[in-house]
C-alpha cells in the first residue's frame, strides 16, 4: 500500500512539474474548398527544403507552413498549378521539387538506386564465383580456435 501511495505521489510530481506545451493554432484553411483541395494537390508535388524526406503537406516545419500559405496566396491570385509549381521552382531550385524531371543533373537521383543494386548484385557473383574455386579446406575452422572454445566452454560453469 505504501509504495502505491509512494509511486502515485511520484507521478503526479512527474506530471506538474513537466512544463506545458504551448498548443499551436491550427493552420488556416481557404475558404474555398476547391481552392483548398488544388492548394493540398500542388503541396503534396514539393519537398519540404526543412525535412527533405516529406511533402511541403506533410512537413510542420515552420518552412513549409509558409510555403503552404504562400502557394494558397498564388492561387487566390488566380494563378495555375504549374505557375504556382514553376513559381517555386524557378525559387528554391529543381531539388523543390518532389519528384524531379529527368535531365543531366538530376540523372543519379533517377538511376543511382538501380545501379548501386546492379553493383552489389555483381560484386556478391564475383564474391561466390570465387569462393566455389577455392578448396573445401579453405572454410574450415582452424584448431586453434577450436581448442580455444573447448577451454572457454569448460572453464565456465
């Protein structure tokens, strides 16, 4: 009983003195739903430049917030969606982009997964290749180790 009351006295010493988060404001939608929609499709198409591994969407960073609010400003101008995507990009560089076209400086980014795969595949042939020539000796343990693990395992209870 005493430890309950102990433990309890401890969480809620634990929970007090954590210090509140400030809760943020939601961010604030077009009145357009329309608008919204078009603004949530083209955000989704730009890399947050603050999480580059997440949409312009997705990310919370306060970059990305802006951009957000910037891309629904471009559209209430009347702008289109590739002026708003050429816009940004003309801005923060084809890396905005999250998916980006295929031309000659972006070519690694396109095929540098399939030939690091093409490359680790042939290096484990060659690997194999050379390890069905050797011996059948050559993979054996030596007698060394194997008395060392003999005396290990008795020593120990």
């Amino acid at each position: 009983m005493r430890k309950r009351a102990i433990g309890l006295a401890f969480a809620t010493a634990l929970v007090l003195a954590a210090p509140a988060a400030p809760a943020k404001e939601a961010a604030p939608e077009a009145a357009d739903p329309v608008l919204e929609a078009r603004m949530t499709r083209i955000t989704s198409e730009l890399r947050c430049l603050v999480c580059q591994n997440q949409t312009i969407a997705d990310s919370h960073a306060e970059l990305a917030v802006d951009l957000r609010r910037q891309t629904r400003e471009l559209l209430v101008q009347g702008k289109t969606d590739r002026e708003v995507i050429e816009y940004m990009t003309a801005r923060y560089g084809d890396f905005v982009l999250y998916r980006p076209p295929l031309q000659a400086n972006t070519g690694l980014l396109w095929f540098g997964p399939a030939a690091m795969l093409l490359a680790g595949a042939g290096i484990l042939v060659l690997i194999l290749r050379r390890r069905s020539r050797m011996p059948a000796g050559a993979f054996e343990a030596d007698d060394e180790s194997i008395d060392a693990i003999d005396t290990d395992a008795m020593t120990k209870p």
